[in-house]
C-alpha cells in the first residue's frame, strides 16, 4: 500500500531546510552580478555564472526541477544578455526540447498499444538470457547502444528507458530497487559510447567542424570508427563489471524467475499497425543517414528535420481518428494528457540556453576559462596532460553541457597541442569522449536529464553516485586505451 502524504489545507509542507536552500539558489542566481568581474570575464559574465551555479544548486540540492529552471529562465531574461519572452522562445523553442517534447508524444502511441511491453517479452524471452542476468543486461546494453546508434541519444533512451522497466515489471522488479536503476544508467553510458560511432552526430559534428576550422584539415573518419568501436566494447565490458563487482544489485528475481518461458501473444490488428508505423517512422528518421543526399526525398526529408517527422507522425496518426485496442479512439488530447515528463522539458530548456549563453565569446566566459585552464596543463608530460584536460572537461560537462563544454575546450586543447608538439587530432578525440560521458547532473546532457528527471525508477543520489563511477571509468579508458590508439592510427 502507498503511503499518502496528509497535510491541512493552506498550510505549507515546506521544511526549515527546504526553504533555506531555495533562498541559497535564488542568492546565487541574483547576487553574483554584484562581485566584481575580472577580466577577460564581463560583469554580464559573472551574472551568468551566478545564474547557472544557482540553477545547479536548485536542481542537485533543493531537488526541484521546475522553479530553479524557469527562475533561471526569467533572470537570464532581466540581464543584458536577452529578454525574458526571447529567453522562454530560445529556451521551449529550442530544437532538441521540441525533439524530446513530440517524442513523448509519439512514444504514448506505442505505448497505448502494448507494443513496449511486447519487445520487453521478446528480449526476456530470447534462451541465451534466460535466468542469466548478466546476459540480459548485456542484450538490453546492446540493444540501447543500436537504437542510440541509429536515430540519436535522446530518441534511444525515450525508446529503451520504458522497455527497460517493462523487463524489470515482468520479473517483478517494483520502480526504485536497485538492478532497474543500475540498468537504465549503465545501458546508457554504453549507448552514447557508442553513440560517438558516427561523426555526423551533434557533439561530433561541432568538435570535427571546430578542429577543421582551427586546423585546416579533417580527422580520418576510418581510424576515428575503430577507436570509438574499441572504446564501445570497452564500455560494454565495463559495465557489466561495475555491475557485478561494484554495484552488485540484487538480481536473484532474474535467476529465479520462469516468466520468460511464457508464451508471446500474437500482435492483434491495430498493434501490428502501429507497430508497422513506428517502423515507417523510424527509417524516416535513419534515411538521411543512408540515402544519397541528391535525392529529392532525401532532400525533403533533410528539411523536414527529426522533430517535424515526429511532430508530422503524431498529427496524421491522430487525425484518422484510430479506434485502439481497447476500443478507445486516438486523439491528440489523449495522447498530451499523460507520458510526458514535464520536468525534463524545463529542466531541458533551462540548460540548453544557460550553456548558450556561457558559451558567447561576448560574455567572456571561455575566455576565462582558457586564461584559467593554460597555466595548468602547460608543460606537463603527455599522459598528465591528457588526464588534466580529460578531468577538466568532465567536471565542465557536468557542470554545464557536453556540447557546450566541447565548443569551449576545443579550441584552448588544439592551442597547447601545437605548442607541445602532440597530436592534435588525437587530444581532439580524446577531448570529446571526455566530455561525451555525462550523466552525472541533470545539465549534462539530454540523456542525464531524462536519468535525473525520473525520480520514481532512479531514486536517492543513484543518478550522481553512477554517474561519477562511469565518468571516472571514462576517463580511465581514455587514459589507458584510447589515447595510445589514436596515437598509433591517427
């Protein structure tokens, strides 16, 4: 039985320390604009600064996703860098948010028709995974790791993050123990491992188009694969030991468990439907991947973009008016009125404009930031110098965004590798696996947003207290494997 929360009527539930915290997050916000700026940081700068940090305080230590986000929001909006109605624009207008926001959208069509919990049953189902929970959770890594790979980070976790609690539910794993959430951040970390495959992915494409630009010539695709396909394995192999030796969950409810041996119910008529249109939509969204880029198709649906596909897939499939399986019709309203978790779309475009603007050369931060990180990794050993930028960039990314972190480092990393003599292209790459992995606070990324915003799977400090053990392996796999590879290749 769930235990209810009972209060009286216009009395506030609020602790002592819960508003003490709130008070710390707004100081931060507003009174930083106050402490005089040294250059080549602007008064604007150290306004942002204060703005952010009071957000992360918000987020992390109130743990609340919605006030800190849109008093962020309305704050940036009161300084000099925006307005507050260009500020909510940039923030919910901003692609990926309106990305997510339709994937919701789309993924309570498949949801409405049991079509998760069918892929849930096949995957547990499959005899080599059978009462070996190792083995599941290798499938359910891998299986994350190609949907990531095909359509992009956050359209693969919205599509396994459900299929993932549907296998916990079958073998009777109730939300907040310990093998669900464990699952759902490691298959994760695997996944945007594995995600960096190919270059023409969102941090990829800004760290390769930055390094040309510095450089004057393009990183070998070839080499870079096999050393993102070596640092996908590694992960792998990672994770099932922090798994196993680390975490070390509770998975006796997999070994012990016969539900896999039931049968699979046969797809009724409208299931098979969506499921044949979820098809559709997802080669839709692969197609520009694999399609001549000449064609005329290939040219619309480049236009068209993944968030007017998926906005354009829920519209029509709404607008036929479908009578599911349970005899109820689809209609927009049914579909907007539940699976969408509101918090992750504040906390997303809260995050998404606070690292646009840290990342403006006009407000001084990167330049900050390169006059602070110079004289530290400055005429160390290669080995110490990759792990001082590896490090730096680990703990920006956490504090801010991967891609946002990425834009500001590479330039400040090619810098001191000609200087040294290093290879460039290899720090580059290191660089950007370094700032790939983050999962440790909600900014981080789009993937850590969705991990930190589902509080009632990943409960307590799990999200932070994984998300540093795969931020450390990540930068051990650097250390030990990667640079060395790209040494020898590129």
């Amino acid at each position: 039985m769930n235990a209810k929360i009972v209060g009286t009527a216009g009395h506030s539930q609020a602790t002592p320390l819960y508003l003490f915290n709130c008070a710390v997050s707004l100081t931060m916000m507003i009174g930083f604009k106050y402490i005089p700026a040294s250059e080549p940081l602007t008064p604007l700068g150290m306004e942002v600064i204060g703005i952010f940090i009071g957000m992360l305080y918000g987020w992390l230590i109130v743990g609340d996703l919605f006030w800190p986000s849109v008093a962020g929001m309305v704050l940036l909006g009161l300084s000099d860098y925006t307005t507050v109605a260009k500020a909510f624009q940039s923030g919910f207008g901003n692609n990926t948010v309106l990305l997510l926001f339709f994937f919701f959208i789309f993924t309570n069509i498949i949801a409405d028709a049991g079509i998760t919990n069918y892929i849930a049953v096949w995957l547990s189902r499959r005899k080599f995974a059978q009462g070996k929970p190792y083995m599941l959770s290798f499938l359910l890594a891998f299986t994350m790791f190609v949907l990531v790979f095909m359509v992009s980070a956050t359209a693969g976790c919205l599509i396994m993050f459900p299929i993932i609690k549907e296998v916990a539910r079958l073998y009777g794993f109730e939300p907040g123990e310990a093998w669900p959430k464990h699952m759902i951040i490691g298959a994760t970390y695997v996944a945007c491992t594995g995600y960096m495959l190919l270059p023409f992915k969102s941090l990829p494409v800004v760290v390769f188009a930055s390094y040309a630009q510095l450089s004057g010539q393009s990183i070998n695709i070839g080499p870079y694969i096999l050393c993102t396909i070596a640092m996908t394995v590694a992960s792998m192999l990672i994770f099932l030991a922090v798994l196993k030796f680390v975490l070390k969950p509770d998975m006796s409810k997999i070994t012990n468990n016969n539900i896999i041996f039931e049968e699979i119910p046969r797809l009724n008529s409208y299931q098979r439907l969506v499921f044949g249109y979820f098809i559709v939509i997802i080669v839709l969204l692969l197609w520009p991947t694999f399609a001549p880029k000449a064609w005329t198709v290939t040219k619309l649906i480049n236009s068209i973009g993944n968030t007017g596909i998926l906005a354009l897939s829920v519209v029509i499939f709404a607008g036929l008016k479908m009578i599911n399986h349970q005899g109820k019709e689809i209609s927009m309203q049914m579909l907007c009125e539940r699976g969408i978790t509101w918090s992750l779309i504040f906390l997303l475009s809260a995050a998404l404009l606070i690292a646009g603007a840290i990342t403006d050369e006009s407000i001084g931060v990167s330049f900050w930031l390169t006059e602070l990180i110079t004289p530290i990794v400055a005429g160390r050993s290669p080995l110490i110098f990759i792990f001082l930028i590896c490090l730096i960039a680990a703990v920006m990314t956490a504090l801010s965004n991967n891609v946002a972190t990425a834009a500001i480092f590479v330039p400040i990393v090619y810098a001191l590798g000609e200087v040294s003599g290093a290879n460039s292209a290899a720090l580059i790459i290191c660089l950007m696996n370094a700032c790939n992995i983050g999962l440790a606070t909600p900014p981080a990324s789009a993937p850590a947003s969705l991990i930190h915003a589902d509080t009632k799977w990943i409960t307590g400090k799990t999200a932070i207290v994984d998300g540093v053990i795969y931020t450390v392996a990540n930068i051990i796999l650097i250390l030990v494997m990667l640079y060395p590879l790209t040494g020898l290749l590129l």
